[in-house]
C-alpha cells in the first residue's frame, strides 16, 4: 500500500494500463509535456513517449471523434477534456458516435476500448463555466458507461476497470479532492467493479445515497445525525450508468426512507431517476417521500457557492425532515 492522493491514484491507474497495453494511449488539450492542468498525466509522456502521450488542438470534438476512430482500430484511447464544463462540444460525438458504434454495426465493429476522462463539480471558485456537474445528460444514453469515483483507492481501481471494459466509459472525476482527498491505495494492478454500488455504513433508519465528492458530504451529516439518534446507511453508487438499483432498492427496503445527495441541479439530475425508480419497487415500504439535496437550478455561481452547494447542514435538515414525516 501507498498514501496517494486523487491525481496520484490517476496517474499510476495510467501509468500501469500503459505499461501493460501498448495500445493505451493518453491524448487531450496539454496532457503531454505539461500532465495537464491538473497534472493527472504527468511523466507519462516522458515514460512512454510522444506516440503514446500527447497534445491535441483545442478542439473537444475533435479529440472525441480522434478518439472514436482510435478505438474503432483496437486501440484503447484514454481523452481527457480539460474540464466537464467543456465536454458539450464533443456531446454529438460522445452520445450519436460512441454511444452507437455497437449497436449500429450489430456488433460488427465498436469503440470498446474508449474512456473519457474529466474534471467535474465546483468548490474550487472556478465559477459558471468551470464547476458543472454534468453526468445527467449521459445518463439518458444507452451504449455509455459512467463512473464517478470518491476517493484515491476507488478513482485507480475503477479507472484500470473503465480502461479495460469492453464499453465506451465516461470517468468523471471530482476536482476539488484531487490533493484534498488522502488515502492508501493498492501499489499494484487491480480493478473494481463497473455497475456495482458499495455500502460504506450500514443503518438501519434512513439510506444516504450518493457518489463522487458528495460521499464525504453525506458522511458528514450522517455523524451529525447519529448525535441525534439516526442511523444512517450510507451507499456509494459509483456508477451511475449503469447503476445498482438492487443494492439501493433492499437498503430501503429495510430503512423505509431515502435522501439522494448530487451536487448537480434539482431537475433533471440523476436523483430524479433513482427517487421514481424506488417509488415503483418500494412504495410499500416507504414511510416519507424520497428526498434530494442537490444544487440550484441556477448557473453555477461565483461569489455564492457556498450557497449553491448541497453541504452536510442541507443533508441533515433533510435527514430530519424525513425522520419526522
């Protein structure tokens, strides 16, 4: 074991794909020589060369359709998009190309070995066009996988399995641990499950669901909560495509209530999906509305993100109201 931080997970997640597929190839706007802005892929290049690890022009369209094409050949591309708020000029190529490759062909040809990496959500002051939480609209497109790690040891193990699945993967990751977020994580080569959530706290009065940097909000408020005599499960999806309705669905099954966490707006976000689809499996069970805690339906702003953010204060009045139903 090791102490890494979230990039360092990343980078040796990389570094060990390249090492052991020669056809892993690390390509986005300054992933070469520099590693990028948040330095994900640095020495990487130097490592494997410029054939392996390199630069694209400032095009998001252009590194996912490049990166189709890759793919498409056998080889497995890893593209980042510099930050998620930017990855909408590839969305035609990510949902009407990649997502359809498959399916189109009848499985005659595909784009398996593609994952696409990005930076997601606020806390850093980055402001409306750097802190988006965009995994919803992905979500609606079948073809995709998306995966949303929380901390170091989860962000290498599910990216080495994102790299190697045989479905174009969006790997979203949460920005504001990058250098936050501290743990020990495995020195050597190891995977974890794609479409697999993971109960990181069992309870027995109320299920916490939630992924990627939210974890650490939810856990927060659950401690809070047990202060007042609330037991809290807490459940990582992980995946949020696609995800494991059957963990969530006995969860609540055996707590009868719910609270969903996303930093993402209310509507339309991920919560919406997973609040109808436990109503139909678990009305019965349920003794208070599912409640979400998520982001304003506003542009991310700027001077008030402490107030946009879905933090463990806004959990627990939820956490209580749903108690007290």
């Amino acid at each position: 074991m090791a102490e890494m931080n979230l990039l360092q997970a990343i980078n040796n997640a990389l570094d060990i794909a390249m090492a052991k597929n020669e056809k892993v190839l690390c390509f986005g706007e300054d992933v070469g020589f520099f590693g990028g802005v948040f330095r994900a892929t640095s020495n990487l290049q130097k490592k494997y060369g410029k054939d392996r690890c390199f630069n694209t022009p400032l095009t998001e369209q252009g590194i996912i359709g490049f990166a189709n094409g890759l793919a498409a050949q056998g080889h497995f591309p890893v593209a980042e998009i510099q930050f998620a708020d930017y990855i909408f000029p590839a969305f035609d190529q990510i949902v009407n190309e990649s997502a359809k490759f498959r399916y189109r062909s009848g499985n005659q040809f595909n784009v398996a070995g593609l994952t696409i990496r990005t930076p997601y959500g606020g806390g850093i002051s980055g402001g409306h066009y750097h802190s988006q939480s965009p995994e919803a609209y992905f979500v609606h497109t079948s073809g995709l996988k998306v995966v949303v790690p929380r901390n170091p040891h989860q962000a290498k193990g599910l990216l080495l399995a994102s790299i190697r699945d045989p479905n174009p993967v969006l790997f979203f990751e949460p920005k504001r641990l990058y250098r936050a977020a501290m743990g020990d994580v495995p020195e050597g080569d190891y995977e974890l499950p794609l479409g697999e959530a993971e109960i990181i706290q069992e309870g027995n009065d109320l299920t916490l669901v939630a992924w990627g940097a939210q974890i650490e909000i939810v856990c927060k408020a659950a401690a809070m909560a047990e202060e007042a005599g609330i037991s809290c499960e807490i459940i990582d999806l992980r995946s949020i495509l696609p995800w494991d309705i059957k963990t969530v669905e006995q969860s609540v099954k055996k707590t009868g209530r719910l609270v969903i966490n996303h930093e993402a707006p209310l509507t339309g976000g991920f919560g919406a999906e997973i609040t109808a689809t436990i109503q139909e499996r678990c009305f019965l069970y349920l003794e208070a509305p599912v409640s979400r805690v998520t982001g304003l339906d506003t542009p991310f702003p700027l001077a008030l993100e402490k107030e946009y953010m879905p933090d463990e204060w806004k959990t627990l009045e939820a956490i209580k109201a749903t108690m007290t139903y």
